[in-house]
C-alpha cells in the first residue's frame, strides 16, 4: 500500500520552500510517486496486490493515472497518521489479505528489494519497520494488527521511531527492521538527493527512478543545484 497525497501545488512538500516554487515542489514530488508507483507494481508482480491510499479524494490525471490503472485505490481516513494507517490495515485485513506493508511515496530511491524483504518479514514477524535516518520510518508492515504501535506518537517528529521501538519492547511484539533508508521532505534532501541520482546513474542501477532524475536534472540546468 502507497500513502500518497494529491499532487496539488502549494499542498506537497512545502518544506522544501522557497528554494522551490509550489509547482516545482508538486513536479517533482508527482515524480517521485510516479517512479515509487511503477518501480513497486514490476517489483512485486504476481506476489502482492499493490494498493494507492490518498490522503483525500483524487482523480490522477495524465501520467500518474495511467501507471495507477488497475490498481485498487482508497482514501485515508483518520484524524492523524496513526489512526490513518490503523484504519488501512484493518479494512486490508477485513479483505482477507494475509500481510500489509504500507510505504510512503517519499522515497524514490528505495531499493525494489526492500519491499520483498518487508513481506519476508512479515512470515516471521507481526511488524516489520524500515527505519527513516530523520527519525521516523518509511515503510511499517504488519501481519497482526496492534494498534497501540499507531496510538498518541508525535508523528513528523524525530521521536516516531524511538517511541515506536520502546512499545514494541514493552508489549513483546515479534518485529523485524530492515536497513535504515532516507525519506525526500526539505531542500537539504533535495540536494543529497541530486548527490545520490548522479550516483546511480554512474554505475546504471535498476532502481534509477528516471522521472525524478529527470525533474533533478532540470533543476540542475536551472543552476539551483551544483
């Protein structure tokens, strides 16, 4: 499942303003869950359903409707994060589906391989976690649900992880973590972003999300990365 917002100007990722204008902010962000879009649904073909949950209602248009096609879609529903996700899960598991992992649609360079782990994972363990190096976590899976994990956290704090962490020591849940991995939200990451794309192009990854190199690549020629 992909947590997405509605690519609307001036509503995603305004943290990364004013180095950026709310239109390039909404490109490059609508690139970014393009990339994470068609990168999990080749990734996970034929093993797992893959599921876009808006934040509010949306039509995709153009592009980003034509990789969603044939996905099942929902919307959020909840007062903050933790009660979003706590609801998905439960509606999944009500569907009949056996293992859930919800990622957000901020980290376009996300190996494929992660998200067949997190399922891997999630055959050993209720909760499987991928930590955020800003303090959160970019992906949280589960198997049973435990609600407690969703309830009264700080969300878009450092704090999520660790408090995350100390709940499931204390209620004994089987969890597993895979490797740490970096979400895009402000200019800083913008730039290692930049850094990072430059990188994998060198050495031809698979896992290159070629339409946000391509909106990195503008901003480079723009001069607003080095």
């Amino acid at each position: 499942m992909i947590y997405a917002r509605p690519p609307i100007p001036g509503q995603v990722k305004t943290r990364m303003q004013p180095r950026l204008g709310p239109d390039q902010a909404a490109q490059l962000y609508t690139a970014m869950l393009c990339d994470l879009i068609e990168r999990a649904r080749a990734a996970l073909a034929g093993v797992a359903d893959c599921i876009i949950s808006w934040s509010g209602p949306h039509t995709p248009q153009e592009e980003l409707a034509d990789l969603a096609r044939g996905m099942a879609s929902a919307t959020q529903q909840g007062d903050d994060l933790g009660e979003r996700m706590g609801r998905s899960l439960q509606e999944t598991f009500q569907q009949g589906r056996r293992r859930v992992v919800i990622i957000g649609s901020d980290s376009p360079t996300l190996p494929s391989s992660y998200l067949h782990r997190a399922l891997d994972a999630l055959t050993r363990a209720d909760i499987v976690l991928g930590p955020a190096m800003d303090g959160g976590y970019y992906l949280m899976g589960a198997r049973r649900l435990h609600l407690t994990l969703l309830r009264g956290i700080p969300w878009s704090t450092p704090r999520v992880l660790e408090l995350t962490r100390r709940r499931i020591r204390k209620e004994a849940i089987p969890c597993e973590e895979l490797p740490p991995w970096h979400d895009v939200d402000t200019w800083e990451d913008v730039v290692r972003l930049s850094e990072e794309l430059d990188h994998m192009k060198a050495k031809r990854s698979p896992d290159l999300p070629r339409r946000t190199l391509a909106v990195v690549t503008g901003l480079q020629r723009a001069g607003l990365l080095s």
